[in-house]
C-alpha cells in the first residue's frame, strides 16, 4: 500500500526551528516528485516547496530563505524550517506528484500525509 507518513512537528518559539519529515513507500519515493503542503486555520492548502526526482528544488515567496527541502537515498523527504514565524502556523502535509509539463510548477497527486501540526507562538 502506497502511504506517506509525517514527523517533526511541534511548537516552537518565533525565531526557531524545525525539521519535518516524511517516509514514503518505495514506489512513490522513486517514481514521484515531492511536495510539501501547509493548510492554517481557514485558509486554502498551499504549496511550500517541492523536490524534483532530479534533485532540485522550488518554493514558496513566502518561505523562500528559510525553508529547505531535500530528499535523501532511501525513501525519507525533509523540510527544515528556518527563522520560524508566526504566520508559519499550519498543519503541514507531504505530498507525491509530478511537476507541470513547463517543468515550472508542482501537479500533486492524491497521495497525501495524515499532515503533523507546527505551531509559532511565544
């Protein structure tokens, strides 16, 4: 069964950091490019960045900076979030997909996380 699973989140003081992670069955990790999503209270889900199966990466203006996505040999994708604000706050979910045919944008699939919660307050 093709599954996603988070980690990592938490709360967190502005300023901070943390690092989330996603395990992804093997199938979907080599065949699929990778988003990160983030969804606040009464907002749309948004993407945040995404990973190419090549390697490189795009993100979000608003996250540009500070947040790095990667993904390593095996089946686990990270973001590591920098200089947390508050208006980070969301439940961030991981995502496989594929990217436009420009090669531009993210096209996510219906293979999603159960999303883990970040929270930035003091």
């Amino acid at each position: 069964q093709e599954q996603l699973v988070e980690s990592g989140g938490g709360l967190v003081q502005p300023g901070g950091s943390l690092r989330l992670s996603c395990a992804a069955s093997g199938s979907i990790f080599s065949n699929y490019a990778m988003g990160w999503y983030r969804q606040a209270p009464g907002k749309q889900r948004e993407l945040v960045a995404f990973i190419r199966i090549g390697g490189s990466t795009k993100y979000a203006d608003s996250v540009k900076g500070r947040f790095t996505i990667s993904r390593d040999a095996k089946n686990t994708v990270y973001l590591q979030m920098n200089s947390l604000k508050p208006e980070d706050t969301a439940v961030y979910f991981c995502n496989a997909g594929r990217t436009s045919y420009s090669g531009a944008g993210y096209v996510p699939y219906d293979y999603w996380g159960q999303g883990t919660q970040v929270t930035v307050s003091s």
